[in-house]
C-alpha cells in the first residue's frame, strides 16, 4: 500500500510539472528561459538587404531559437511603419532615419517610440539616372546641375525618386545632389516610389534618376534603361543602411524575444558574409514571396562586382554590401546623431533637438552588447565616432547643430 501512495504522489507531481511546459518543448529550455512571445511575424520590402531575416527563416535559425516566424512582404515602407505601430508585425526590416521619424512624429507618422538594437546591413545601395543623361555626359551633381537649373527656369524641374523622406536612400541622394550645389527641395522635384516600383517608373519616364536598394539599381542596367552615377558606399564607405528594429513597447515587454530574434538573425549574417553562400543566398531570396526577380540579377552585386552600366569594365568593390563582417551589425549612436543633422538640414525639424537624448532612446547598442556576450562575439565598446564623406567633411557627433548648419545647401531658417 506505502508503494503504491508513493508512485502516486510521484505520477501525480510529474504531471503538474508537465502542465505548465509549453507543447513544444524538447527538453532544451524551459519556459521561464525562452522568448516571452515566441511567435514573431517580421515585416521586409522585396530588397536585397532582407536577406538576413530571410536566410533566418528559410535556414530554421529563428526556430533554433524558439522563435516561431512569418516572413510578411510589405508593399512600401510606409506599410512597413504602420504594421509595426500597429502590433501586426513584432519585427522589421527597417530604413534608419524611420525609427527616429515615428519615436518624433516626423512628416505624419504617428507618435510611436522605435528602437534599433541591431543593423542588418552595411553599404550596397545606389542612385542610378537614366541613359538620356549619360548621352549628354552627365554622371556628377555639378554636371547635372546647369540642366537641372535650366529645367526648373522653364517651369518643368527634373524628377529623381527616393523611397521615403526620413530614410536612408532620401538622404544618399539629398548629400548628393547637394554636393554639387542643387538643392533637392527647390531646384528639383523629390518624390517617393516604392524600391520594387522604380525600375517601371524610370521605363515609363517619370523620373531622372533615383535611389534605391539592390537589385533595382542593377535592374535598371539589365534593362538598358539607366546607369549606376554612384553608389552610397562611395559617398560614405561602410554606411549603416538597414536596421532591425521594434516598437519601444514590444521590446521592454519581451526582451527575450529581441534577443532571441537577434541571435538568429547575426547566425544568418554570418552565414551570408561567407562568399561561397552568396549564390545560394541570392537563389533563395530572389523567389517569387521576397524579391521577384532573377537570382542573377541578385548576385553580381552581392559578390561585389560593379557594372556600372556606363562603359567602364566592371570592377570588383571591397566595400560591398556586409551583413556581419567589420561590426556590421553594430548600431552606432553616433549614426543616429548624424541623421537628426540631416532632419535639420533639411528644415524637417526645428532648432532646439535633442541630438544626445534621442540617439540614446532610439539607438540600442546596449541590447546588442548582450547578445554579443552571450554569443562570444566582439562589440565595440565606444557608442560615438566620427565619419568622413566622399566631398571631405567630417562629421563630429560632439557638435551636431554645428555640423547640420555649415553646409552651403540647406533649409534652415
């Protein structure tokens, strides 16, 4: 009889233990040590820098560490922005400057507090004009700028195309065109197009030129309609271009699943940042549910090589786009601070911004930090640096207000 009490009392106690551990535990984590919110839907637009996330999904790394994902295809960033504000998506693919834009309530996004804790990417973007510019000669904003001028004086400016106003590609080619004294405000019309829309828009003449993210600038080329002027790793070598970012809220509330996310997405980086597995990479997110095009079309910059579509040979560029190697992955105050004097450059914001405190909400390297540590892995250990652009000036994120107001081409009153 004592016997059987006690195989019952030990039955019974094991099945209440059992109660409260998840259907999907395999005997690794209990729990207690798992993500708070294990299935996470992350939001990306059809570019080639998703790649990250989506190497995560297709190579099982999300579920290796217990996150249950769902890759969502947004059709603009402005989608993108709102399925985050929203709690649809509890992850993103995201241009830098939107994270600043929605924790502001920039240029009518909602007030809702960003983070970014993690970059995906480095480099690989480009502005691209059309093949009627290359015929007169053009390939510099000074070149461009007695047709542009002369454009604007007859009442029909010339057009160039950006994907949205706070984000990483308006600001490439705002620094450019304004390097060669055009302001994009005045002298020009600035509009927003979708990336995986330019390519037709440019073929049916709405624009003269835009920037964007592969594979569209290398489309354009494919498709003899434009040419390669400059890509942004020339005008700033080793540039943060996409962030991996969260709504403040999500992220307090599941710290976990951040770093969770996280981790998977940095074993995916470095997966892609190993040259052999570029081909597989671009077969994989050129499918119809990501990218849409051909793998072909994909690789050749993610392998670094540059055809131009000018004439030039094309040429093999060190600063290709990375996606873990050289502290990719590192979110940089500093590079924050940068983008509020772009904001106030460009008359987006008034005078008076809190340049320190924003970076220090918005940009997270303390998250990434962790999730370094846990995975033995180097972090810097300084949040500030300066930058050096491809005109010569330097920025010192010491003096930002200083920096944003020294430029001959702005919009500050």
């Amino acid at each position: 009889m004592d016997v059987t009490r006690r195989e019952f009392i030990r039955a019974t106690s094991t099945a209440a233990l059992l109660a409260g551990v998840p259907g999907g535990w395999a005997g690794g984590v209990y729990a207690a040590d798992g993500p708070e919110a294990p299935k996470v839907r992350i939001g990306i637009i059809a570019l080639t820098d998703c790649s990250s996330i989506v190497m995560a999904h297709e190579l099982g790394l999300f579920k290796k560490h217990g996150i249950e994902s769902t890759i969502s295809k947004e059709a603009s960033w402005a989608v993108i922005r709102d399925r985050l504000t929203l709690g649809e998506n509890q992850a993103t693919h995201m241009l830098l400057g939107m994270p600043y834009a929605s924790t502001m309530g920039l240029l009518g996004a909602p007030v809702k507090p960003m983070i970014i804790p993690f970059y995906l990417n480095r480099n690989g973007q480009a502005i691209t004009l059309t093949k009627a510019l290359l015929e007169k000669g053009v390939k510099t904003p000074q070149q461009l700028k007695p047709l542009a001028l002369e454009a604007k004086a007859k009442g029909y400016p010339m057009t160039f195309a950006m994907t949205y106003p706070p984000g990483t590609h308006a600001m490439w080619i705002r620094y450019w065109l304004a390097s060669g004294g055009i302001n994009p405000d005045k002298d020009v019309s600035l509009i927003t197009i979708p990336p995986p829309q330019m390519v037709a828009n440019m073929k049916v003449g709405k624009m003269d030129g835009f920037c964007v993210g592969e594979p569209w600038n290398a489309r354009a080329i494919a498709d003899g309609i434009g040419f390669t002027a400059i890509t942004t790793q020339q005008i700033w070598p080793d540039h943060p271009e996409k962030v991996l970012s969260f709504t403040e809220e999500f992220a307090t509330k599941n710290p976990k699943t951040v770093k969770a996310v996280i981790r998977a997405v940095v074993e995916a980086s470095q997966y892609i940042d190993k040259m052999e597995n570029r081909p597989h990479v671009a077969e994989v997110v050129a499918r119809p549910q990501y990218i849409n095009t051909q793998k072909e079309v994909i690789l050749g910059r993610m392998l670094g090589q540059y055809d131009y579509g000018d004439g030039r040979p094309a040429e093999q560029d060190k600063y290709y786009m990375t996606f873990f190697d050289r502290h990719t992955n590192f979110p940089w105050k500093s590079h924050g601070i940068w983008w509020l004097t772009q904001f106030r450059r460009w008359g987006m914001v008034k005078e008076g911004v809190d340049y320190p405190g924003l970076a220090n909400r918005v940009h997270r390297p303390d998250i990434y930090r962790e999730v370094a540590k846990e995975m033995s892995l180097d972090a810097p250990q300084e949040d500030m640096q300066k930058e050096k652009f491809f005109d010569g000036v330097e920025f010192d994120p010491a003096r930002p207000e200083e920096y944003a107001r020294a430029f001959a081409v702005h919009n500050m009153v």
